[in-house]
C-alpha cells in the first residue's frame, strides 16, 4: 500500500503558565531538558525518525526563542528547499483567518488554507511540552486501517490528580472512544490522550468550520474538536507503550529529570536507532575536579563540578564550587553554586547565582520544588524555602 500523505503540526504557541517562571522569558518548546536538548525535540526527533519528513511549527508565544533553537530545522535534517520545516507564527490582516490564535483548534482553524492547499491525506498534530519515544508510523498504520476520522493516542496515567489536568478518555472494547473529557475536576478514568492526534483532512477541516460558524466552541481541541468527533463514533485509540510524561507545571518537569536518574532509565534520549536530535551546545568536556563527590548525575559538556552533586541533572556551563551541595535539583545553563551554598529538591533557571553559605529549597518526598528565575542573583547566606518562588527582581513569586 503506498504511504499517505501526512502534514506535521506541531503546536508550540501556547503560553505555557503553569511553567511560571521558565517561561516568562521563552516559549514551552523552548524550555531545555535533559541539559542538552529543547522540548520540542522530541516531536520533530520522532518525525524524522519516523519518516515524515513535512513539518509545519505553529507559534506564537516568544516566538524568537524558538525559533532559535528550531536553526531552520537543520538538526533535523529539515532545511529544505522544497517541503521540510515551516513556520507558521499569527498573521496580522482584515481576513477572517488572520489575529492571534485562541487555542490549538483555533490556530488550526486560522491555517486551513494552506492546509487545504498542501492537502494531505493526514494530519498528524503534536503537542510541543511532552517527553516520549513514538514512532509515527504505527499510529497512522492504526489510523488507516480502522478507517477513522480521528485516531488518538493513550497512556495511562498513575493517578486521578495528574488525570485532572490532562485530557481523559473513555474507550470501549473495539477501541472506539465513548467519552472525552478536559482536564475534569473528577476523572472518570486514567487512561489519557498524549496529545498525540491522526486526523483525516476534511474530517478535521470540516468539523472545525462547522465550530467556527457558530454552533460550538473553538480554541482548544478538548472545548469543541474532540468531543463532537467522539460523539459523531469517528474517534478511535492508539494505546501508547513506554514512557511518556507531561512536563506542563514545574513538579511534572522535575520529575521527568528524576525519571532519568533512575537506574532502571525509562528512557533512552541516545538509543543509536531513535536518538533525540536537537541543536547542541558547543561548549568544551565537562570538569570534574578531585574534591568532587557524584551520585546518580548528569553533567552537561562545559560544567565544572568541585562539590557535591547527588541525583541531579546539570546544563552546560554549571559550576558547583567546593563544599557547595546539589542534591534532587535540575541546574539550567551557567547557574554558579558558590562554596558553602546548598541547593536541594529545586529547579534553577540559566544564569541563576547561589550565593556562598544561602539554600535553595529543602528535602520533602511530596512538596513542590523550589524555582529561581533566570539571572537571578540569591544573595550569600539568603534563604529560598522548600517549595519556594524567587522572581527576577528577587522578590519572592507565588506557585501557580
């Protein structure tokens, strides 16, 4: 059977809030992991491994800050003359069409036309703030041969409260969904969508017109999209194996770091056969000195570490002085952790300084992390308590 043709949307306009102080500054795709790589490297590292070489990157929230980490799709091998990589921001304009998204099914709704005009036999829409290995290819096998008119992608979740914040589907046995419901206040199971969507075109640009005109609601796909396409018995499942996680609030995003400390890596970010691609640093070996002292740590190239690290995750350029402590923390690029000072349980933005004897968080096995904002100087000898926010300004921040 010959392969479809399959359009790439990946969704990366959102503002990310419940990221709070990582994104004021940068778009969620844009947020590092891992030390080395970007969010929205998973889904376009997954397209390419996949072979669906036609990406379209839908923005709109710091823009700029994406679009430098996207290179033009070079990473990816996706800089092409002729198909590739494309960048679709908001468009200023009289037409209907044109303004400022609203929501991920509205910011469909404002491109319709040009999907129309590339008109793929599929479109496949990506979630740019999820960490997880997929290959393409058996969603759109799944998709084709159930005939349907959407075909979402599932997991299971560990629990009701991280269900209430995702989209939570209802299945039958022939895998047809019964039920779609939004981030619920009472879940009625944990199974949910990963955000991972196989459309049929005109299935999707149809229902969405039928939104658009007045007799449901747009924005995003959980308000109006989904459930009329459940409803109507065109929506089918695609369960998902592995690991995957949403790292949309700042708990989730630590966690993931935590999840690739584990010995048992539930993950692998440099399997040779589906490795994560993205724009690397070029920064020179990490420096590990002699009165280092590791454990369960993932240095970025460029780190210089002369303390203690435990179970953490370092980006590139992080210095941990001598008798400085880091414990359960994810370091952005070029943090300093001066001497004496002691970092636990938290997440610190690039360019953040720890000043010599302060403490940034604290030990808890159920309490939030502590967050410090990018380039934000934590005075010698300060306390951020455990759970705590530090702003820019230096001024304490409320957790969202």
């Amino acid at each position: 059977m010959p392969k479809p043709k399959v359009l790439a949307l990946v969704m990366a306009g959102g503002e990310g809030s419940r990221l709070e102080l990582l994104t004021d500054r940068r778009a969620k795709p844009a947020v590092p992991f891992a030390g080395v790589f970007r969010l929205i490297d998973f889904p376009l590292s997954n397209c390419v491994h996949s072979g669906i070489e036609d990406v379209w990157v839908l923005q709109q929230y710091r823009l700029q800050s994406l679009n430098d980490e996207l290179a033009n799709g070079r990473p990816w091998d996706l800089d092409r003359t002729y198909g590739g990589l494309r960048l679709l921001p908001p468009q200023l304009g009289s037409g209907e069409e044109d303004g400022f998204h609203e929501g991920n099914a509205d910011a469909i709704w404002r491109n319709r036309q040009l999907i129309a005009e590339y008109d793929p036999e599929v479109v496949l829409v990506l979630s740019a703030d999820h960490v997880y290995r997929l290959d393409y290819g058996e969603v759109l096998a799944r998709h084709r041969d159930r005939g349907a008119g959407v075909t979402v992608v599932t997991t299971e979740v560990p629990d009701e409260r991280e269900a209430s914040r995702l989209s939570v589907v209802r299945v039958a046995g022939d895998g047809r969904l019964r039920g779609f419901h939004y981030k619920p206040d009472e879940p009625p199971t944990t199974r949910v969508a990963t955000e991972v969507f196989a459309f049929e075109t005109g299935r999707l640009l149809a229902t969405l017109d039928e939104l658009a005109a007045g007799d449901g609601e747009l924005k995003d796909f959980g308000h109006g999209l989904l459930p009329r396409m459940v409803d109507a018995g065109e929506a089918v499942e695609h369960r998902m194996a592995g690991y995957w996680r949403d790292v949309g609030t700042v708990p989730a995003y630590w966690q993931a770091h935590m999840d690739l400390l584990d010995p048992e890596r539930p993950l692998e970010l440099d399997d040779p056969a589906w490795p994560v691609l993205g724009r690397a640093p070029h920064r020179l070996p990490a420096r590990v000195e002699g009165s280092a002292r590791l454990d369960r740590a993932l240095l970025s190239p460029g780190t210089t570490v002369c303390g203690e690290v435990t179970r953490s995750v370092l980006g590139p350029g992080v210095v941990v002085e001598p008798g400085a402590s880091v414990r359960d923390a994810v370091l952005l690029d070029d943090c300093v952790v001066a001497a004496g000072a002691r970092v636990e349980r938290a997440v610190l933005d690039r360019g953040v300084r720890v000043g010599r004897e302060a403490r940034v968080g604290g030990a808890g096995d159920d309490g939030e992390p502590a967050l410090v904002a990018e380039n934000t100087q934590v005075p010698p000898g300060a306390t951020v308590a455990p759970g705590g926010r530090l702003g820019p300004d230096g001024a304490e921040a409320p957790a969202v």
